[in-house]
C-alpha cells in the first residue's frame, strides 16, 4: 500500500515540475527574463579552411583540434577553467571535427564513425541550452546513436553520426525559445552541413536528420529542398508550420514523444505578439499534422538516446531506413 502511494506521489510530483516548467517557458516571451550576460570569453576564429573533401578530411580534423586547443589556452588564461576544460577534451587527438568555433558559447560538428565510406548518415540537431559548456550530454547521444547503429545496422553497410551543434542555441527559458529566429538562421547552416556531408560521403549516402526539441524547428526550417531521406522530430514543440507537407520536402517526416517529457504541456499555438510570431502551431503528433508518428517509451525530455530505450532503437531504424521495423504506440 505505501509502495503505490510513494508512486502516485512521484507521478503527481512529475506533473507539477512538468507543468511549471511549461508555464515558465511561455512566460518567458511577455516576460522575458534579465540578467547579467555572461562575459566574452576569448577564443581565436575558427581555422580558414576549404570545404572538406574525403580526402582532406583528416585535415580538417586536425586543424580544428588545433583550434580547439588554442581556445583552451586563451580561457585558462582569462580564468574560465570550465570552458578550458571543455575545449582541452575538443582537442583530444581521438576527436573528429568538422567544424570548431571557441568563440561566445561556441559551436562545433563532431564526426563519429568513417564519413568518407558511410552509407547512412545521422545527422543529430540539438535543442535549446546546448553550446561548447553542456556538449558533454550531446556528445553522449551521438555516441549512443553510433553505437546503436553499429550494432543494428545490415553487413556491409557503413554508418557515421553527426552531432551538428552549428547555430546559437535558445536558453529553455527565454523569449527566443518560442519564436522561430534562432531557427531561421540556422536553417541556411544546416542545408549548407547536408550538401557538404553529400560530397564527402558521396551522392548515394543517405542522410536521416533527427531533431529534438527547438533543433525540430530547424529541421522544419531547413527541410524545403533538403537532401535527406528521413526528418525525425522527437520532443517537438512544433514546427513553425501547419503539416508535414507544408515543409515541402520528399523525406519522410516523423515524429514522437516520451510519456513523461514536459513539452506536451507547451500550448501548440501561434500569434503575433509584438511583431514577432511566438509559439510553433500544430502538434506534429497530432492527426493533422500528417507525420508518421513512432514509439517513444516512457522517457522524458532529455531521454530519447538512451541507451536501450525504445525511441533509440527506432531511432536508428529510421536513420537505417528499416521504416518497416519502428514500432508504433
């Protein structure tokens, strides 16, 4: 008897800081919160170098692990051990690097796997409050994803994941969460990622996106003319858009959501609200949205790439483009 009171109690607990924190977020855009920015922390630019090649790619990686460790050096010396840390392990000689920008909260695309010989590639966008100080978590849904892939995928073929940090990020709480700014510029970012990975990997590789959280928004940004077989939208909030097929895009579209992530009390609507559209409008599980809506578990917000979970699992079944096989609630 206690035993099912302790569980109804953490289930209604669950619901309260879900809740809260929903309201939170759409507060955040009348009211958005102030604050003292954090200070600049120096870097150097990012290193100048040609679009990468399969050829050139160790050279690309070398280069921005050396970016990487001059950007260590230069927050040590102002006093953010943190960052220094963080971009210390950037620098790592096992570290593959596409791209590396030390500087404000930094960006990066970290490559797993032999992208010059993938024939599935997975390219991770992430959500909000992700930047060069918290990549640790995003790195360890790539890893997880590769692993996964690994293991799942057919013999013969070849896999590489993609953990494409290459825009600035909303703060969860914060007006620029619930608009589609910070998306629209980042839009042009990832297509330009998707041409790029298509000449290093080649013009037959196929290249699933998986998105989760405001990194939905951008997918569904960038989508129009995208090549990419699969876009697979988990803890969306939305898109911006009213359907699927309002992204204009041959890919097929997916989407889920984890029985106790957050973001399903985030209010699905949009409106103009001091000249700028807040909120991002159907419910991509919704019918009328029209995606092929996939099994997710029970996770939460921040679970869907974990290890032996079913929305990893199918997940990977979508980057793999075994449709067949992801499983349905």
């Amino acid at each position: 008897m206690a035993s099912g009171t302790a569980v109804r109690w953490r289930r209604r607990v669950n619901r309260v800081r879900r809740t809260v924190l929903a309201a939170l977020i759409c507060g955040a855009v009348v009211l958005p919160l102030s604050g003292a920015a954090r200070p600049e922390i120096p870097a150097p630019a990012p290193a100048a170098l040609a679009v990468p090649t399969a050829g050139t790619l160790d050279e690309a990686y070398a280069a921005n692990r050396a970016n990487a460790a001059e950007a260590s050096r230069m927050a040590a010396a102002h006093g953010d051990r943190h960052r220094a840390a963080a971009d210390r392990s950037m620098a790592d000689p096992s570290r593959r690097l596409l791209a590396f920008d030390g500087r404000g909260a930094g960006l990066a695309t970290e490559i797993f796997g032999d992208l010059a010989h993938a024939d599935r590639v997975a390219v991770l966008v992430p959500g909000s409050d992700t930047n060069l100080d918290t990549y640790g978590r995003f790195r360890a849904a790539a890893l997880s994803l590769h692993r996964q892939l690994a293991e799942e995928a057919p013999e013969g073929t070849s896999t590489a994941v993609v953990a494409w940090l290459g825009y600035e990020t909303p703060g969860t709480v914060s007006a620029t969460v619930a608009t589609t700014g910070r998306a629209d510029r980042a839009a042009p970012k990832l297509r330009a990622l998707v041409d790029t990975l298509h000449g290093i990997a080649g013009p037959t590789a196929r290249v699933a996106l998986l998105c989760h959280s405001y990194g939905s928004v951008v997918c569904a940004r960038a989508a129009d003319g995208l090549d990419a077989t699969d876009i697979a939208l988990v803890g969306s909030p939305g898109t911006g858009g009213d359907s699927a097929a309002g992204l204009h895009t041959g890919a097929r579209v997916w989407a889920a959501r984890g029985a106790d992530d957050w973001v399903e009390h985030v209010p699905h609507l949009s409106a103009d609200l001091f000249g700028t559209t807040v909120g991002f409008g159907t419910d991509p599980l919704s019918p009328d949205f029209g995606a092929r809506v996939f099994a997710a578990g029970d996770g939460g917000h921040s679970d869907y790439f974990d290890t032996g979970s079913v929305s990893l699992t199918n997940l990977a079944r979508i980057a793999l483009g075994e449709v067949t096989e992801v499983t349905h609630d």
